[in-house]
C-alpha cells in the first residue's frame, strides 16, 4: 500500500481532529446494497438519525449484539461524517450498513426479506422485557430521530410498538441506549 509522508500543517488540513492522531488512510467507499444489509436474524432501521455519534454508536452496538447489518434510511447523517466512523469504532469497516434509501421502501425490503418490524415507542402495546416469543422471531428495529423520535406515520409501519421500561425517574432515553436494549434484549431471545 503506497504511503506519503505531509508535515504538520498538512496532516491538520486533511483531518477534521483538532489533535490529528499522526496517521489517515483514504478509503474506498463501504456502503452496501439494502439486502446485503438485511442479512441475520436481526438488523436495524435508522430513520432520519441526525446525531453522527449517535449513528455510530447504533453500528458499533449492532455489531456487538451480533446483529446482521444496519440501514441508515430517508434524511439519516452521512455514513462517512467523521464523527460516525469513529463513534463505529471500527465496525462500519465489517458490518453491512446501507445508505440512499427511504424509510418505508427499508421497512418494506425488510419485510420482503422475512423480518417483522419493531418500532420502539412510550406507550407501545409491547413491554421489552415480556417479548422474548416475538424477539426471537427474525427482527428490524426502526429507530427514530434523537430530538423527535419515530413520525406517527412511520411508526406506523411497525408491527408492533415495543415500550422499554423506566423504573426511575427519567424522561427517556438516549437513542443508541435504547438501540442497545433492544439489540441485546433480541440477541438473547434469538440465542436463548
């Protein structure tokens, strides 16, 4: 692999870090196709995620659930935003993630490929914890956007609303938290 040696000032023009860690490497791109993404028995369903941490985090926590892949779907951050690949620590580099396509054709191709659809929701008809018979069936969570959550009109699309319970005071929760809930929680109904 070719390498070229830059000083200091050009490392800082071609990284977007305030401290450059020293090295970069341009990359080809690693979007997949929607059906390679839905591959395994449970993937995820970003829906107009914003927060590029965020988005990172939910590959990082569906690669370490063992899920199959995840779709950054409709007006999601960029897949290749800097702050994503990082908070992906590594994963957006072997778990199948696809880009540049709309929230209800993902929903539909993830039914065509077999998954029920499960949408985290307040109020859900579903509790998390009393769900395993559902979560052990092939799963795509679709998750919503940090500040608004899911449309009514996408959540919609969904199975079923699944709650997760709050037992202390808290509102809600984060998105990649509750992403990694529900990722677990259907990991262990799954392998069970």
């Amino acid at each position: 692999m070719p390498t070229t040696l830059v000083d200091e000032r050009a490392m800082k023009a071609l990284s977007d870090a305030v401290s450059p860690p020293g090295l970069l490497a341009l990359c080809r791109f690693l979007d997949v196709p929607p059906a390679q993404a839905l591959s395994g028995g449970c993937v995820v369903i970003c829906a107009q995620v914003s927060e590029p941490g965020n988005a990172g985090t939910v590959i990082r926590t569906a690669d370490a659930a063992g899920a199959g892949g995840v779709v950054l779907a409709g007006d999601s951050v960029d897949l290749y935003n800097p702050k994503t690949v990082r908070a992906s620590a590594g994963s957006v580099f072997h778990l199948p993630v696809a880009v540049g396509i709309g929230v209800e054709d993902a929903v539909a191709a993830a039914r065509a490929a077999g998954y029920q659809v499960l949408a985290t929701e307040a109020a859900g008809d579903l509790d998390l914890f009393a769900a395993d018979e559902v979560l052990a069936r092939p799963t795509a969570w679709l998750l919503g956007n940090e500040a608004h959550g899911l449309d009514p009109a996408i959540a919609a699309l969904a199975d079923h609303r699944v709650s997760i319970p709050i037992y202390g005071a808290a509102e809600s929760l984060n998105l990649s938290t509750a992403a990694a809930v529900c990722l677990y929680a259907t990991a262990r109904a799954q392998r069970g």
